[in-house]
C-alpha cells in the first residue's frame, strides 16, 4: 500500500541567479508515493534546476521542499537519503570497476563496507552487470553505462527515484529495454520521477505528467486526460497509388505531401470509418493510416505554444 505522505511536494519553488535570470517562477508539484511521474519540458525550461534543488545540488531562492515529509532545508541529509538521482552526464570514474562504483556510492549514504558490496551485487544483477562486475566502465557500451548509472542510484535503496534524460543516445532497442528496467523499479515500490525530450517515453511510462516552460508549470494531470485535450490528431494516408491532389472531404480537412500521401486532420469524437468510407467513395484505396506525431508531442507543443502567446500578450 502506498504511503499517504507525498513523495515530493514542492511549494513556491523560486530560483533567481544574481543575472536577473529567473530560472524558476514559483512552481507547485505534488508527486504522490508509488507513482511514475513525467516532468517534460523544451530546453531551459528548468527541468534540471528544479531537480538539481530537490536533489540538493542547487540552492534555492524561495519555497519549500519536502521528500517523503522531510523538509530538505530542515534536514537535508535525511532527505538525499531518500532520493536516487541518474544525471544525464556519465559523472563516474572510467577506469574504476563496476562494483567498486556502485558499492562505493552506498558508502556516501552510510551503508557498510559489507552490505555495500552485496547491495552492489543486487542492483547489477537487476541492471544485468553482474558478470561485467570486474571490468573497468570505460569498456561499456553507452546503454550499459546508463545501467551502470541507475545501479549506483539504487545502491541505498531510496524511495524517490529521479531520471534526467536516462535514455538519451541510447538506440531503439536498449530504449525498450530501459523502459522494462524503469517499469520494474516503480512495480517494486518506488516513486519514479522521469525527465525526458522522448515523448512517446513519458506517454508509455508515466501515469501523470506536469509539463514546464520558462520556470513555471502550464499542466500537470493525469496522461489520459491530458491526451484527451486534443481536440485535432493528423494522420499520414499512404493510398494504393501516389495521389495528384487532395480531395475534397465533408468534414475532414486534407492535404496532398509532396510524395503523393494524403495528410488528414480528424477531429476528436469522428470516426475514422467514415475517413475510409469518403475516400473509397472518390475511389482513393488505402494501404495504411498512421498518426503523423505522437499525440503527446503534438499536446506539448499546442500547450507550449498557448503559453508563450499568454506570456507574449502579458509583456505588451
């Protein structure tokens, strides 16, 4: 049963550099225990400054942090006891073995020698690295290296668990596979915070999703509601034989591409039967039909968008 304490609630959260530059804008973000959370953003949005703050590696202008009740101001220590944090940079010694690493991290944590090293051993085996344990980082692979990473962050067995970008330059297949890890760890009972530019991850993973820009949150809601909020999805018409013009449907709006497909705006709520029926009907066969973006990505950027024209509106 999941704790009825939040695992992170962030209140009034400010972060203002000696520039002038504002970072942060007062955000509120509640996280509830046992959830898997998705934190996206475009670049310097301040995803990493407000992870950087509730991990302890940036100092804050103003508001509150909690971990699991544990102001982070009031008892920092205990607080970084309940977080594991996987950065986005490999920040380990190369030339250092696999359970040297990971059992030395348990260390800054006050774990013993002793149960560091059969912590090491837990966590590379669930990473599956075991059998690489004796072998120097720098000969990874750059998917091993970021199990490598989530294993170091896990050696103290935290309830809070935070990836920044924890896939990134990481191919299709080793993505999968991270996925499956990331989801077996939230199964396992801890909180996962994820922070990712993949959005069709955060679709799959997260149960609930806050999106910021320019430091301030414009949505935080459950994924399928989220979703729902789109009120338009394109879809990608590939027909039998490359078209030479758009038709004209009753209801739909389409466009020829230039490689003779059909791109087709449909509304939320018409069904797609009718698409097919219309176009069987102007004698147009359709081999396939596929969304043109994930649906995430074209939220993101319809809400980002409303945003900047508020922001733009404000300055006037």
């Amino acid at each position: 049963m999941a704790s009825s304490t939040p695992a992170l609630r962030i209140e009034g959260l400010r972060k203002t550099y000696k520039s002038g530059l504002i970072a942060l804008h007062g955000i509120d973000l509640t996280v509830q225990a046992g959830e898997f959370f998705g934190l996206l953003g475009p670049n310097g949005a301040g995803k990493s400054t407000a992870i950087g703050i509730v991990a302890g590696l940036v100092n804050r202008t103003a508001g509150n942090v909690e971990i699991f009740g544990v102001d982070i101001a009031h008892d920092p220590a205990q607080a970084r006891c309940l977080i594991g944090l996987v950065p986005q940079e490999f920040n380990f010694n190369q030339f250092e073995r696999l359970d040297q690493i990971v059992a030395q991290q348990a260390g800054f944590f006050g774990v013993s020698w002793r149960v560091a090293r059969e912590r090491a051993e837990e966590c590379l085996q669930a990473m599956g690295l075991w059998e690489k344990r004796k072998r120097p980082a720098r000969e990874l692979s750059g998917g091993m290296k970021r199990r490598l990473m989530i294993a170091r962050a896990l050696v103290h067995k935290p309830r809070l668990l935070i990836l920044d970008e924890p896939t990134a330059g990481v191919d299709i297949e080793l993505r999968r596979t991270t996925w499956e890890l990331m989801e077996q760890i939230n199964r396992n009972g801890t909180t996962v915070i994820l922070t990712t530019h993949y959005l069709e991850e955060a679709e799959s993973l997260c149960r609930r999703i806050a999106i910021i820009d320019h430091g301030r949150i414009v949505e935080d809601s459950d994924t399928q509601v989220l979703l729902a909020k789109l009120n338009v999805e394109t879809f990608v018409v590939d027909p039998e034989s490359p078209l030479q013009a758009a038709p004209e449907l009753d209801g739909f709006v389409a466009r020829r591409r230039e490689d003779g497909r059909l791109e087709v705006d449909v509304e939320r709520g018409r069904n797609l039967n009718e698409l097919f029926a219309q176009l069987q009907a102007r004698g147009i066969v359709t081999r396939s039909l596929r969304n043109k973006a994930n649906r995430l990505e074209e939220l993101f950027v319809r809400l980002v968008g409303k945003h900047e024209a508020r922001e733009t509106e404000a300055t006037r």
